[in-house]
C-alpha cells in the first residue's frame, strides 16, 4: 500500500537520509546509509563496493542497476576495462560490461515495461530484449546518429533519432517504430533542419509527436550570446511543422502536458514570453512577458508553474490551465532546482552545491504559495541533492484546484525588494516610473464562440492581422484581370480604396494590414504551384484566405 504522501531523499555533506513528504516532515528513522534500500520492507538488499562510481540509475522497474565511471586506459596503452556495468537488483550479479568511453548519454534507454533497452554505439543504436545483454535483438543502422530517445508508454515502441547535418546537408530527426528499421520507407516522419548542432528531443506521453529543438551554438547575426534556437513539431503520424514564436530569442525551456494534447514553450529576450501551442501548432493562450525560463505542468497537467531560476530571482506564477486563471505568485530565491511532488499538490524547490555553496537548504510548498517545510543547511555543510520518492501515475487522484492560500506554521518571508540606484544628483527628486520594456498581458488566444464575449483589443488586432491579407490579394487579383484597361496617366485610381483614407487611423493601419497578409498568402500559393512543399502552417494560411478577404471587405464598406 502506498504511503499517504511520497518521501523526500536528501543528499549532501552531512549524508545521505530520508525525510516524510507533508504534512509531518519528520526524519526517517528505518533508513541506514547509502546502499540499495527496499523502501517496501526498510531492509537492505545489496552493497556494492564501487569507490570510483560517479553515476548511477535504476531501470524503470527497478530491476537493473546501472552505474558509470570515467573510463581509464594503462600506461601501456593497452585498451581499458569496461566502465559501464548493469546488476540485476535481485541478486547482486552483474549482468553486463560495456565500455563507454563518455560521459554524456552513458545510461541506457529502457522501455517503461523493460520489454526493450537501447544504447548508442559506433553509428548505430542497438536493442535488447528482456534484459538480456548478451545478445543484440535488432539494430538501428543511419550513418553518424548522434542521440537518440526512446518513447514512453507500452507498446508499439518508438524511437526518435537525430542525424546532424555535414557538407551542406541537413540536419534530420526520423520517428521510427520498433522492430521495423529496414527499407526506405520505414520512418514514420521525417524532418530536416539547417542550423542544428545539437537538438534536445521531448516527447509526449501518449507518443504520438515529438518536439524538436534545434540550436546552434553560435548566432552568425550576433543577436544573441546563446546562439539561434528553432521549434519543431513532428508527429507520428507524418505531419510536421515549425512552431511559429512570435518574440525573437533564445528557447528557454518547452514542456509537454500530460494530456499529451498541448505544450508551452518560454522564449524570446528578457522579458521572456510563454505561450501554450495545441498539436495544430496553434497558439491557445499566451501569457504575456515576465522574468521567466521554465515551465513545469502539474502531474495531472491541471496547473503550470512559469520559474525564473539561474540568473533570475526565483518569481513563480502558478496557473490554473484548465480556466487559465492566476493562482499564485510565490518568490523561491536563489533556487537551483524544481520538481512536483507526484500528489500534484507540493512542490519542491532546493538550492544545491556545487551551482551555489551559500544558502543551500530546501523548501516544501503548497501551489497557492505556502511554504509547509523548510530547513537550511549549516553554513559549514552543503546540500547537493533532494528529490521526491517516484510513484506511479494514477496513485495520486487529481484534487479540486483551490485559490485559497492553505494555512502554514512556518512564518513568511517577504523577498528582499532592492531598489534601484540613483546617482546622488537625482536622490532628492521625485522618482519618474520608466521602464525599459513595455510589458505584455496575458491574452487568450482562442477562437471566441459567437459574439457573446467581444475580443480584447489586443486579441482582435491578432485576428485582424491573420485576416488582413486575403482581402489583398482578392484585390489584387482583380488589378490583374484582363479585361481591366491600364489607367491614363493622372486619372482617377483603379483602386479608390486602397488609397482613400477613412479619417481613423485605426481603420487605414488595418486595412494595410489585411493587404500584407494576403499578398504574403499569394506569394505561398505561387510558391507551391511551383512545386515547392509547404509546411503545416503554411498551408493553414493559405486556408485563412476567405476569412481576410471577408475582413477587408468589411472594412472597405465602412470606409
């Protein structure tokens, strides 16, 4: 039987123990020092003596054990001893030796039902079937893969590859489906992508797509220090398009919902922008500008938390995404780390050594704002890791999204709020409130129903902007008709409209608009009657032609 609440590892210069989720955090007692621990029964299973061991993980079912460590070659220059060894839980035995030279990707992938393990060597990615090493089920043979990852859930496995590009060539990331490798057609979807040097790969958890993305690690333009990112969208089913964001910038982060049915993506220079895509590719809500490099959905995928950490100040905002409605906005200063709790209530935020050595400690938090725990390491210690006890999905019943911040015995700290600093000659003057950026509000960006909810100002200059462009190129479909004669010279316009001003400036900026977008529509149709594919969305703006054509016309006639 489950616990009522997970369990909290703690890790540092003082030990390694355990500590009850909420609402006790008390420390636990039946846990004795590192070793393999059945946290069942509290007894020991294994100890393993692995001085030189610097990573480890645990098979999805717990039933392997893998651990890393640096690879070392004689002094003869005789090749090394394997490096990378798999136990078998159970019984202590090691199963497995491979030698991994590097560090990065050293683990394997398993399925989460261990029917299939996978791991990257020489170009190919070989498979294992049932936990057995010993011999290679199937290979995934590309030239150059450089990463892979497997999909979750249960079966029909998939798999995702990335290939960079070289000599001119596009980077590719292909979707296949396991066992079936061979043959030109065998990938269920293919894209290709310049400016890749490397691509972070996510899927969803129904494994149906997977977004791609993609950077380089030098901006040739010089905008940005962290090089130029791209958001791709791939799916199983062969559909594929490039995420359109609004704000140039970096991606910071992208997180998919657990419904599988949406994702948010931060990005854009500070202030970053986060908006929520559905699987169209289509914005649903933006929420404005902010201090913000992360997303992180609730395990139920019912709230999402927007974080500033690293070189930010800490700022959450906690969001009902179901009526995208404001929860809370606590402040976790200096935090290094961030994880929900799977009861999809808690959360956990930890400042850990080595990414800061002062102030380690951790923080136990309700989503309305309440810190319900708290503990501060000695300033002569430090903490280097904290993570909650995994369980399974469905263990944890989604709860009713409360507003209330719930009662907490361990008092508030309100954040330090530094002002800015003004030169001696302006102290003893009024203050003027300028800002360098003008920030944006959170937009819903849904298609109203009917006319029961008139759009925000900024959402009906969004629409009208999508529909500005059909009406243009309807009218400039006319200017090309044959049977229209060339106008003498200073004769009255072919076009009245396009040149008559309505006397509202708001009018002619839109009818301009609507004009721009249509001519762009018109240059995608050319395009793709010369034989070149379009992309997803591309298509879809060619199918908002009548839509703009209708917009303008009704402007033109209130003109």
């Amino acid at each position: 039987m489950a616990p009522s609440t997970p369990l909290l590892t703690v890790r540092g210069s003082e030990g390694l123990y355990m500590v009850n989720g909420p609402p006790h955090f008390t420390e636990s007692t039946v846990f004795p020092r590192v070793n393999i621990i059945s946290i069942t029964n509290k007894g020991l299973l294994h100890s393993f003596d692995l001085p030189k061991t610097v990573c480890l993980e645990f098979s999805p079912k717990n039933t392997v054990l893998a651990t890393w460590q640096p690879y070392t070659t004689s002094k003869d220059g005789m090749a090394g001893l394997p490096n990378l060894q798999l136990y078998d839980v159970n019984t202590g035995t090691c199963l497995k030796s491979f030698i991994q030279k590097k560090m990065q990707n050293w683990c394997p992938s398993w399925s989460e039902d261990e029917i299939i393990c996978a791991r990257n060597v020489n170009n190919e990615v070989h498979f294992f079937e049932n936990n057995n090493f010993d011999t290679i089920a199937n290979k995934l043979h590309l030239q150059k893969i450089n990463d892979f990852v497997l999909s979750p859930g249960p079966q029909p496995y998939k798999v995702a590859v990335y290939v960079p590009g070289s000599k001119g060539a596009p980077s590719f990331v292909r979707l296949y489906q396991y066992p079936n490798f061979a043959g030109p057609h065998a990938a269920l979807a293919n894209k290709s992508f310049f400016k890749a040097d490397k691509v972070t790969m996510l899927w969803n958890k129904k494994a149906t797509a997977v977004l791609v993305i993609a950077s380089t690690d030098v901006d040739k333009t010089g905008a940005s220090y962290y090089g130029e990112q791209t958001l791709h969208y791939i799916a199983t089913n062969g559909e594929s398009a490039v995420v359109q964001l609004p704000k140039s910038g970096p991606i910071y982060d992208v997180a998919w919902n657990s419904s599988s049915t949406e994702f948010c993506a931060v990005y854009g220079f500070m202030p970053a922008k986060a908006t929520v895509f559905n699987l169209k590719c289509d914005p649903v809500f933006d929420f404005g500008t902010g201090p913000r490099n992360a997303a992180y959905f609730s395990p139920h995928g019912h709230i999402l938390v927007l974080a500033g950490f690293g070189n930010l100040r800490g700022q959450m905002e906690v969001w009902d995404v179901k009526n995208y409605k404001l929860i809370s906005k606590p402040v976790a200063s200096d935090s290094t780390y961030f994880a929900w709790c799977p009861d999809g209530e808690h959360i956990l935020t930890a400042t850990c050594a080595p990414r800061l050595r002062v102030n380690n400690g951790y923080k136990v938090w309700h989503y309305t704002g309440s810190v319900l725990h708290k503990h501060d390491v000695p300033s002569n210690a430090e903490l280097w890791q904290v993570s909650w006890q995994p369980f399974l999905d469905g263990i944890f019943p989604a709860k009713r999204i409360t507003y209330q911040a719930v009662p907490s015995e361990v008092p508030s700290e309100e954040p330090k709020v530094s002002t800015a600093y003004r030169p001696p000659a302006l102290r003893n003057k009024p203050v003027t409130n300028s800002k360098l950026h003008e920030e944006e509000p959170p937009q819903n960006m849904k298609p109203q129903p009917g006319n029961d909810k008139p759009l925000s100002k900024t959402a009906l200059k969004n629409q009208r902007k999508h529909e500005a462009k059909k009406a243009a190129k309807q009218e400039a479909k006319s200017d090309k008709s044959p049977e229209a004669a060339p106008p003498p010279p200073q004769s009255t316009p072919r076009n009245p409209v396009s040149q008559a001003s309505s006397g509202d400036p708001e009018v002619d900026r839109k009818v301009k608009n609507l004009k721009k977008k249509l001519k762009a529509i018109e240059q995608l149709k050319e395009q793709a009657a010369a034989g070149k594919q379009l992309e997803k969305n591309q298509l879809e703006k060619i199918q908002k032609e009548k839509v703009l054509l209708q917009e303008l016309e009704d402007l033109e006639l209130g003109i």
